[in-house]
C-alpha cells in the first residue's frame, strides 16, 4: 500500500442511510478517510452531523452505470445493502447487485471490498438455511469471486442501540414478564457490540492486498436467546422474566408474535427470527491479525446492552434500525401541486390562528408523534397502527429516533420524515400500507397582522379504484382526526407545552 492511500483511504460507503452505514460514514472520517456515499436519496444524508465531511451522490446497487459512477477513484467499497424483508424476489435483487458491485469495482480499480453478512451455522447445508441467512451467503461468495480483494465479516446478533436485533430483545423483555416463546430462545448465539462490528469494518480498509477471505466476527459470550433476555431484565434492573419455550410456534407465527408486542414489523421480525433456528457460533477469530483488538475489546454482552441503554435512556441514538427506508414503502418525492399531471390529489387542509410565538409552535411540531402521539383522537391512531401492522405495515410503534429534533429520513412512527424547514415546514410521507401515496404538511406562518398561524394539509395520490373508495370511505373522519390535530397543536402551543394529548 503506497504511502498516500496509507494515510487516508477513499471510501465508497453503499448503504450510508441505513443503521451501520450512518455509523460507519463517521467512524471512517474519525479514521483519516475520504468518504463518498452511495444513496438512492442523497437529500435524506443532508442533516447527518457528518453531511458537509462526505460527498453524497445520487444511485442504485441495481444500477451498473450509477455503481461504475460511484466507484469512480474508490479505494475501499463497504457493501452495507440488502433487501431483508421485501418478500418474494429478494434473494435475486441481492445477487444481482452484489454482481454488479463486483463487476464495476473490478473495472475501476477498486484495491478492497468490504461487506457485511451474516454468520452462518457450522455443518448445515446452505438449502436448510433461512433465505436471509443464504442470501448473506450467496453475496458474500459473490464479493470473494469478484476479482477485487475482498473483507466478508459475518455477525450473528449485534447489540446495539436502535438495532433491530436488539430493539426486538428490549421489547419483548421489558414487556413480557411472562413469555410463552418459540423453541428458538434455546438456539446457542455469539452476539457481538455493534462498537466492535464498526471496528472491524474500519480495520477492514488497511488490510493487506493478499488477504481476501471471510472472517467470523463475535462477542465473548455465547448464550442462548433466553439468555439473552435474562442477562437483559438483570442489566436493565427490571425484575426477573418467566420464558416458558413452546414448539407450535413456526417461524411465520413467530414473525407475527414478534411483530405484535415489539416495534419490529413482522416482515423484518421473519428473517431475524428464522435466522435464529440454528446455532450461529463463531468458529475463529482471525480478524484480530488484522484489526488486534485493544483493551476491552470485544464488548461483552452485558456491556453492550448497558451502552446500549445509556444511549437509548440519554436520546442519543445516532441511527435505528428504521433508518432505511422500510421495504416496499413508497419513496416517490410530494406531486407538484396543484398543475400535477399524475392524476386525482386529495387534500385535506386546516389552518387555525395560535396565540404563540412562531419558535413555540414549531417545537410542538418538531416534537410530535412518538410518545407525545399525535393531538387527536388517540384511540383511532392507535387502531389504525394495529390494523397496519396485522397487514405487515410498520405500524405506530417505532416511534422517534430523538424525542425533540427530527432530520430528513428520519422514521417517524409510521411516517418518514420527507422535507424539514426549521421553523417553517415538515412534511411527513406515510409509510403504512396504503392503496396509494400519502403526505402530511404542518407548516408556522405569520399573517399580515404579524399573528402566528397553523396551517396543516394531508394529501393523498389514490392506486385505482380501491384508493378512491379509501379516501372516500375515511373523509368523514378526517374532521376528528385532522380538525382535532390542529385544534390541539394551536392549544399545546398556546399553552407554552412542547408536548400535547395523545
């Protein structure tokens, strides 16, 4: 390695939307790195603490003249993309983009790939594997045989906070104090810290030119899933858990358990939990040749879940396990509006005079949903998050990435956050299931008279007829529900409140 690209490396990261690759973007400027992110969205980057460090471009794995773009003068390529929960078809989507990652990095002249995958069962045929597990698989040999040195790291359970593996293990703790759960809580586990996940995907740029392999990566402490959750409740201080495993549960109805009591819709709860019916043990730990590990290194268990918490408790979550855009949801950006040529827009709009500053209202905006719901009629939100996730939506439970400041991408209960405007607009896409596309607007203005004012709108693009007869089947609602809203943000900020009524 010359002694130029040694000093700092220039790093393409796929995937910088989603959980590990908004940690990993940092932790590689941390390093010394140049990095340029690869993103369907380059706009959702735009208020990560790191947007004006990185060049963010505009493409698609499943793009050939995009990735070739992209890979343009790269030295290090982190693969961090998957299609986990978007049903039938995904294992080709998964195989067709890590060929083209592989082509285009061969051709530019890539010197390493990294990728992050999953760790695999030790003796069991890859056609008894889960799909996702196999799919992990298949990418990582795809990587190896790209021609281009290649870093396959394969994690079993990262803790970390805001993971969806550990947002699946917090939730079913702290809510069950009694468990009736399927056989796999007694499946053997190596999880591993997400601190040490990230140390080895930054290791992984500086290594040799001759070294391309797969690596196990993996914590201390090997334990069963009813481990798991008993070594939780005890870090966690809550008391202890009753976990009584059945066998009837199959991994379809463990996906809907799962889906019902935690926020993890039941389209990624499946292949996490059909992943978990096979024990996924290390086997070696090479990558310590390569990345040593320093003291305190790997994390165990407990510490990770206690970081973890610590970062949860104090709101300082850097990314989620929704911070990827949810699989199928729709990502078209808000028709122009109202000379739109695509066809019917329904709005709804509400505008009501508030006797608060401009600076009061917006942090009743800024600080909706999650805990602090949504103003209005919180029984009906709360059916429509059940109904949502009984169709295997997102539901109304993920909740907020920070309880007071929101950036563009962030989840938002079942929202995106599309478009922010400090102290002027946000615009909310609907991510639930819907027979068609749908928006909401809360904009701070200020009249001619120099009087604070709220004006809200919803819009919604109807899909053929079915999406017609929805928007007429609920506008009779909407004054309960969208007039109730407007009604209690204009109180809560009248009131000096930062949070409001269910």
């Amino acid at each position: 390695m010359s002694d130029d690209t040694a000093a700092g490396l220039r790093c393409l990261v796929t995937g910088a939307t989603g959980y590990i690759g908004g940690r990993l973007v940092p932790e590689l400027l941390a390093d010394g790195h140049r990095v340029r992110c690869l993103a369907r969205s380059p706009g959702r980057l735009r208020d990560q603490p790191w947007a004006g460090e990185v060049e963010a471009v505009r493409g698609d794995v499943t793009d050939p003249a995009s990735v070739a773009a992209a890979l343009r003068g790269v030295d290090v390529a982190y693969y961090l993309v998957h299609a986990l929960g978007t049903g039938g078809g995904f294992e080709e989507t998964d195989r067709r983009a890590a060929r083209i990652l592989g082509e285009r990095a061969r051709q530019a002249g890539v010197r390493r790939v990294v990728y992050l995958g999953g760790l695999t069962p030790a003796g069991v045929p890859e056609t008894a594997l889960s799909p996702h597990l196999r799919s992990r698989a298949e990418v990582g040999r795809i990587l190896l045989d790209c021609g281009v040195p290649a870093t396959v790291l394969r994690a079993a359970v990262v803790i970390g906070s805001g993971s969806a593996s550990f947002e699946m293990l917090r939730y079913l703790t702290e809510r069950l104090p009694v468990m009736v759960t399927p056989s796999w809580v007694r499946t053997r586990i190596q999880p591993v810290a997400v601190r040490d996940v990230l140390r080895a995907l930054v290791g992984s740029a500086r290594m040799p030119d001759d070294v391309s392999r797969a690596f196990d990566i993996g914590g201390p402490d090997i334990l069963t899933y009813r481990d798991m959750m008993a070594r939780y409740a005890a870090v966690a201080g809550l008391p202890r858990r009753l976990i009584v495993p059945v066998p009837v549960l199959t991994p379809g109805l463990s996906s809907h358990w799962v889906g019902l009591v935690t926020p993890v819709p039941a389209a990624i709860a499946r292949p996490l939990t059909e992943s978990l019916r096979h024990e996924v043990v290390c086997r070696e730990h090479d990558i310590a040749r390569y990345v040593p590990d320093p003291p305190g290194h790997p994390i165990g268990f407990d510490e990770a879940v206690r970081l973890a918490l610590q970062q949860v408790r104090e709101a300082r979550v850097t990314t989620r396990w929704s911070s990827a855009s949810v699989p199928g949801a729709p990502s078209d950006p808000l028709p122009t509006d109202p000379d739109w040529a695509g066809g019917s827009l329904y709005t709804d709009h509400r505008s009501r005079a508030v006797d608060a500053s401009p600076g009061t209202l917006w942090r009743v905006i800024e600080g909706i949903g999650g805990e602090r719901g949504w103003y209005s009629f919180p029984s009906a939100w709360a059916v429509r998050g059940l109904l949502d996730r009984l169709v295997g939506g997102v539901g109304l439970r993920r909740g907020r990435r920070d309880p007071a400041r929101l950036r563009v991408g962030d989840s938002l209960d079942f929202w995106r956050v599309e478009e922010i405007e400090p102290g002027r607009l946000l615009r909310l896409r609907a991510e639930m299931r819907l027979p068609g596309l749908a928006w909401l607007e809360m904009y701070v203005e200020t009249d001619g008279e120099g009087r604070t004012r709220y004006r809200q709108r919803a819009l919604f693009h109807p899909h053929g007829l079915l999406g017609h007869v929805y928007w007429w089947g609920v506008s009779p609602f909407h004054a309960v529900v969208f007039g109730g809203m407007a009604r209690n943000i204009a109180r809560a900020a009248a009131a000096g409140r930062d949070g409001g009524p269910g």
